[in-house]
C-alpha cells in the first residue's frame, strides 16, 4: 500500500487520544493473523518482535510513524487500524455531520434532527468519540429547535455523565450553555442555576474566555428571569469587567446582551439601550452565528418597543427582519414564537390589535403543547388585543390561559404582567378576577 491518505492521517489524530489503545493492539493482532503473520514477519526488518507484542497487548502506545508503519505492512487504512472503520465508512460519517449542520444551521430542525439520529445509530461511530460527541451535542441541538426540550435536556445530560468518553473544557462550556439555557426555557430555573454555577461559581473558577462568557450571560438571564435583580445586576458588571478586559468581540457581545435587559428593569433604560446597540453593532460587524444575529435584533427591538415610544414602528419593522432571518437559522420554536410575541406587543404599541392578534396566535400555536410562561405571554398580549376589537368572549378564554400558565412565584418581574391581567378582567367587568390578579402583582413586589 502506499502512504495514508490526508483524511486517514486526520482519523489518526482524531481517534488516537480517544480510543483505547488495547483496542488498537486487538486490531493488529487480529488482522496481523487473517494476513497469516507472525509477530516477527510483522515486525522485520523495522521492530522487534517483542515490540509488536506489547502493542497487541496494549502495553505500548505506538507512535503515529509506527502506525503508518503497520498498516502498510498490514494492507490496511489507519483509519481502520485507529478507529476500527475504513476510510470510506469515514469519509461517510464526516458527509453525514457536515449535511446534519447545515440543516441546523439552515432553519431545517427537522431534517437535522433525522439526520444526526440516522448517524448515532451507525454502529461505526462507537469508536469514535469525538465525532459521536459531535453528533449527540448536534442532535440535543436540533431537538431543542424542534421544542422538545425535555428530551434535549436528556441528551445533553448524558453528554455529561458519560465518563468513558471525558471531554475538553471547551466542549463542558458548550454542553453547559445549552443545558443551562434548556432548563432556563423549561421553567426549571434552580437546575439551570447548578448547571451555570458549577462551573462559574466558588473559587476555583477558570480564567474568563469568549466560552465562559457565554455561559455567563446564559446564567446571568436566568437570574433576571427568577427575580434575582440585585445578584443579577452585581452578576453584569462581572461579565462586562470580564469582557472588556478579554476584548474580543464574542465576548462583548455576550457580556452586553442580558447586562442590557437587567439595566433596563433596574431602572437604567437608556444604559441597557446603549449596551443593546454596541453588541449590535459589533455582531454585525463581524458576523456569527446567523441564529445569535437574529436573536440579538430580537433583544434589540425589543429594548426599542419598551423604551422608546416614538420609535415603537422602528422596532416592529426589526423584529419582522429578525423572524424571516430567525426562519433562515437554527433558531427554535420558542426563538421564533418570543419574536412573534414581541411583533404582538409592537403592534399593540401601535394601535393594531388585528394585527397584535395574528402574530400573537402563532405563538399560542406554537407553545400551546408545551405550556409555561411564554405561552402564557403569547395568550396574555392576545387578550389585550381581543378586548380592543371587543372579542370579549375570546378574551376571556385567552386571560385564562394566562391566568393559570404564569408562573406562581414571587417574581418582581412578573408584577406587571399581573397588573395587566387584572386591568384586562376589569374591563371585562371580573371583577373577582381582577381583584386575584392584583393581588398576585403585589405579591411578586412583596407587599
């Protein structure tokens, strides 16, 4: 045979730190015999005899010169010989992952999701286990796109634990930001918390990187989410002093993103805007992730919609581009039914009701199997709208839905959200209703 291909060369590195190297010696030791060799035909003139020994027996890790070595004497690939496949059945898998992320990456959650379960049930994968963590990280991703997120979480869990395949630290960050921002999404705030602080919190905390940044801002949004308005505001000026200090634009972007709607319900509306507008800028600048892109205009008309009342027609214009580029991404069910939500409100803003109504239901239609807040938001906005055309009927059936999928806890960001409902039953002369929903508001401010 001659010298091993590029890709095979590629397979060596990729498989060698993974794969156990008494797999390795089997492998020699049995095609050595299928070609009718002894250990000492093997090894002539280059190695010794005991030398093949202790590589079938694991004893010995050869270097990669030796591999290459033994695979041309053996008439075999290295990929073969490291990774137990050929360098087809290689050149197969790599195919697949690259289709499998470019559905992801093209808004075709669906498709990726068949495409990384076909590959996971490729049993040339189990020796692979970079490739095959690859494939499992993908897969939890296309299934949280898809809105499963229970099952995402169970994917990534096991990602986690699983101990016989141990990952880099840059890998854990990636798992983690998705874990923590499943859970944050699920409802399951404290999980996510203990998922962002085991590797944020106490001492022992690695030095910041454009990763843990991210992972930063992901637990940082679950702070504001719970309530949590002084850790979370104590929490920002962290990341940002981080963030700067690291300069990259990843990082500032990141550090800024949640930093800003902390600003904003701390009372700092106009910083939180300024924050808003220079990730924005920066991510523009420098492209990324076309599904962060999308996301970071959500943020940003929707800092436009609650700050700005003149500019409110602005923000609704930016979050219709953000959802036909949100379709064109990996973005998720509950990426595109947030954006839907806030277009709901902007045209509520705006004096459109109608119009709140459409984009309010493809939210409602979108969360209605899943439940929760956003759902509840979705069902709230679409109230509002339905008493302004003086649907009363279905308004009463959408502040219902609100009314018992908002979340019970205290949460002092969810006062006005409770306000609201006890405004809107009012008009729809509740006044029971109302009176609960009001007392729900003073709850979550602690009176």
């Amino acid at each position: 045979m001659g010298l091993p291909s590029g890709l095979e060369v590629l397979a060596f590195f990729q498989g060698v730190l993974v794969t156990g190297q008494d797999l390795v010696g089997q492998r020699i030791k049995t095609i050595r015999r299928q070609r009718g060799l002894s250990q000492a035909q093997l090894a002539h003139p280059e190695l010794s005899d005991s030398y093949v020994s202790l590589i079938e027996s694991g004893k010995r890790t050869p270097t990669p010169a030796v591999l290459e070595l033994l695979a041309q004497k053996l008439d075999c690939s290295l990929t073969y010989l490291v990774n137990g496949v050929t360098a087809e059945q290689m050149e197969e898998i790599e195919v697949g992952l690259r289709f499998a992320r470019l559905a992801l990456e093209n808004g075709e959650a669906q498709e990726a999701r068949r495409r990384y379960t076909e590959l996971l049930t490729d049993t040339s994968l189990t020796g692979l286990a970079q490739l095959r963590q690859e494939a499992e990280y993908g897969c939890a991703l296309a299934t949280e796109a898809c809105g499963d997120r229970a099952e995402a979480i169970r994917l990534l869990k096991g990602l986690r634990a699983d101990t016989e395949r141990p990952m880099s630290v840059e890998w854990q960050v990636a798992v983690a930001v998705a874990l923590c921002r499943c859970y944050r999404d699920e409802g399951e705030l404290g999980e996510a918390v203990r998922v962002g602080e085991a590797l944020l919190g106490g001492n022992s905390r690695p030095a910041w990187t454009d990763a843990l940044i991210e992972l930063g801002s992901t637990l940082l949004s679950v702070y504001r989410t719970r309530g949590d308005l002084l850790r979370a505001r104590h929490f920002a000026s962290e990341l940002l002093s981080a963030a700067e200090l690291l300069g990259t634009p990843r990082a500032i972007v990141a550090a800024s993103w949640n930093a800003a709607f902390v600003a904003q319900e701390t009372g700092r509306g106009e910083e939180g805007m300024s924050l808003l507008e220079r990730a924005m800028a920066i991510q523009s600048e420098n492209g990324g992730d076309p599904r962060n892109l999308a996301r970071l205009r959500v943020a940003y008309a929707t800092m436009i919609v609650r700050t700005r009342a003149t500019d409110v027609e602005v923000g609704r214009d930016l979050l219709l581009r953000a959802l036909r580029e949100l379709g064109e991404s990996s973005a998720s069910v509950l990426d595109k039914a947030r954006c839907n939500i806030e277009l709901a409100r902007a045209e509520l803003a705006l004096g459109h009701p109608r119009e709140a109504v459409q984009y309010a239901r493809v939210a409602d239609e979108a969360l209605r199997e899943s439940g929760g807040e956003h759902w509840a938001d979705a069902n709230l906005v679409q109230g509002q709208a339905l008493l302004l055309l003086h649907e009363d009927e279905e308004a009463a059936v959408a502040l219902g839905n609100a009314n018992e999928s908002f979340d019970p806890a205290p949460m002092r960001r969810r006062a006005q959200s409770w306000m609201t409902v006890a405004e809107a039953y009012d008009r729809l002369h509740d006044h029971d209703q109302s009176i609960l929903a009001a007392q729900k508001a003073l709850a979550c401010v602690g009176l």
